[in-house]
C-alpha cells in the first residue's frame, strides 16, 4: 500500500481533541470535613495519576480521527489485479446466439459503440469494425484475453494494419460477398461565362474523357458555381472578388493563372515537369493549370495519360473498404510495459468512517444516559 498524498497524515494532530475533551470531563472531587477527623495532622498526599473516563469511547474517537486523516492521504493498493474478465465480441451480422452456443457463461459483447451485450440489440452505427477494436483495446485492463469473431471478407477497412496491445483470438465467419461499391461521379467543372471557345472546347473533351457528355452551360457573367462543383477560371488574369469570396468561404477553383509560391506541385508529367499546383485559400483550394487550354498549342494538354491524372489528382481514389479477413488479422505492438494500477481505497474508507462515527455517537449517547441515571 503506497500513500498518495502522505501530507494528509499531518490530520492526525486533532487527536490532541478527544484527549483534551476527557481530560476535561474528569468527575470532581467534592471535600467533606468530619468533627472526628478534624484535628488530625495533614499527611503529603500522593502525585495523581491521569486517568481516562470512558476509555472505549475514547479510543472511537482517535480511531475516527485516524480514519479521516488516512483519507487525507489517499492510500492505494499497487499490488497485482485480480485476473480481469476474458472478453469475446461480435461483429453485428453474425449470429452471436449459434457462436456462443451452449456456453451461457462468458463475457460476450457486440462489436459496436458502448460494445452492448449480446444479449441486447446492437446500436445502428457507421463506425468501421478496426476502428471500434482499437477503442476496445485501449479500454480493457492489461492481461485481459480477447476473441473476436468478424465477417469474411472484412469491411471498414481504414487502410492501416490493424495493431494492438494484446494478443488476439481471431476468428472469421464466411459471409456473401457485397455487390461493388458504384464508382464515384466525376467532378462537375463548371466554367465562367468569359471563357475563350479553345478552352471549352478542351474542357469538354476532359469531360468527355471523363464519361461526362459536355460541359454544364456556362455561368453568367455574376454567377458563382454551386457547392460540390468546382470552378473552372481559364483566364490567366485575377479572379474577379466574388470568386475570391466564394473560394475562400470553402470552393474549389481550377485556373490558368501562374501558381503563387506557396502553392504545392500536385501532378507533374512523365518527364517530371510540373503541371499542376494546389493551395489552400481560406477554406477553399486553388488549383492551378497555368498556361494556355488550346490542345494546339500547348503539348501538355495532348498527353493520354493526363485526363486520368488530372482526375485522380482532383478526386483521390478512397482507400480499399473490404478485404480478406485472415489478412486483417491484428498484430500485437511492442508496447512498453504499463504501470501498475493503483485502486484507491476510499470507499473502504468511507464506509468505515460511517460505522466508527455511529458507534461514536452511539456510546457517547449512552455514557450520557448512564451518567443522568
């Protein structure tokens, strides 16, 4: 047991109370003169010892006290733990009832937010199942076993190995494969009204490269592109404030104007020119294609390979969401090892002051009736 505020201790000077207290309540000594005694010659009388009255009821009190004062002072047991509990959780899907079988016994729990108990309906959540098992771990105390039963293939997968603290007992269960994710619409371009016919022109075969058949109409001259659409300025000029506005409030804007420095190479050609720059506006980003969009005289804009790379540079491809559930199994970190837990003993304490203060007020109530009677 370690104390964890041993500057509580000092508390225990109030036992100089209840000493005081009985010193203080000693029975006086009324004298009585008798005629017999009366001419007798005076003797030394004897030093006094200090007695205590009540001598139980006193030591409750310092005992009290004592409690308090070792409440002060926080103490902690930093022993080992009793063995925590294994644990088992299931991914929602899975037929928890037929995994546990007959084995009514056991610690299982849905894989889901606040991992509710089988035995319950698992919360509806979007959260992806290596997320919640990272949060599981950092939760359960050190030592203590888990099993996890999963679907195959796996999915919510973030694109990091799934590591923990602990060694895992993993488990799958084979389960119809999801129909393909449909692949995400292209960007939406949408041009200023005083764009030149070459670069509409370039621009609707990028679209149509896309699989887009053409371009949207053109914006009025005071029109600003909707949110979700990115704004196509190809002129090599400044943007006129409106754009700026909107651009810094969160848009996104593809120019022909000269990058500024702070800008970020984002798609260079094969021969490692750079083509593409990118910067952050306000809460908006600028994309910039300097130069002139005439596929005549700009060589750039003939390369195959650019359309693909000017859309993966535009919308990045998601992260792989599905996968084989054996190669997911998690890897067991290097982790240094944790302290000790420390578990406080307040509510011991707590409770014992309780009792030791009515016993206290239990005998100081009755040392009372005694004395009246």
């Amino acid at each position: 047991m370690t104390l964890l505020l041993p500057l509580g201790l000092a508390a225990l000077a109030a036992w100089l109370l209840p000493l005081l207290i009985h010193l203080a309540r000693r029975h006086p000594y009324t004298p009585l003169d008798f005629a017999a005694l009366r001419w007798l010659r005076a003797q030394i009388r004897p030093r006094q010892r200090i007695r205590f009255d009540d001598w139980p009821l006193l030591l409750v009190r310092l005992l009290l006290l004592a409690a308090l004062a070792l409440l002060l002072a926080r103490p902690a047991l930093t022993g080992p733990a009793p063995a925590p509990t294994a644990w088992t959780v299931v991914a929602p899907g899975l037929d928890a009832t037929a995994l546990r079988g007959a084995a009514e016994a056991g610690n299982w729990h849905w894989l889901a937010p606040g991992f509710p108990a089988v035995d319950q309906v698992p919360p509806a959540s979007t959260a992806s199942l290596p997320s919640l098992l990272r949060e599981l771990d950092a939760q359960l105390p050190a030592g203590t076993a888990l099993t996890v039963h999963v679907p195959d293939p796996l999915p919510g997968l973030d694109g990091a190995r799934l590591q923990l603290s602990r060694d895992v007992q993993w488990h799958t269960q084979p389960m119809p494969v999801t129909p393909p994710q449909t692949a995400a619409a292209p960007p939406r371009l949408r041009v200023h009204g005083e764009a030149s016919a070459t670069a509409q022109h370039w621009l609707n075969a990028l679209q149509r490269a896309w699989g887009v058949q053409s371009l949207p109409t053109p914006l009025a001259v005071d029109a600003l592109p909707e949110r979700g659409e990115i704004g196509v300025w190809s002129r090599n000029d400044t943007m006129p404030a409106n754009w700026l506005a909107w651009l810094r409030d969160g848009g996104s804007v593809l120019s022909a104007a000269r990058p500024s420095t702070e800008a970020q190479v984002l798609l260079r050609s094969d021969e490692g020119v750079p083509l593409l720059w990118q910067q952050r506006v306000g809460l908006g980003r600028l994309l910039s294609l300097p130069g002139e969009w005439s596929a005549a005289s700009n060589a750039a804009l003939r390369d195959p390979q650019l359309p693909r790379n000017l859309l993966l540079a535009l919308q990045p491809l998601p992260s792989p969401r599905l996968g084989d559930a054996q190669d997911q199994t998690p890897r067991q970190a290097a982790l240094p090892a944790a302290a000790a837990p420390l578990r406080e003993l307040t509510g011991w304490l707590l409770l014992a002051i309780v009792l030791l203060f009515a016993l206290e007020r239990w005998m100081a109530s009755s040392a009372r009736r005694r004395g009246v009677a």
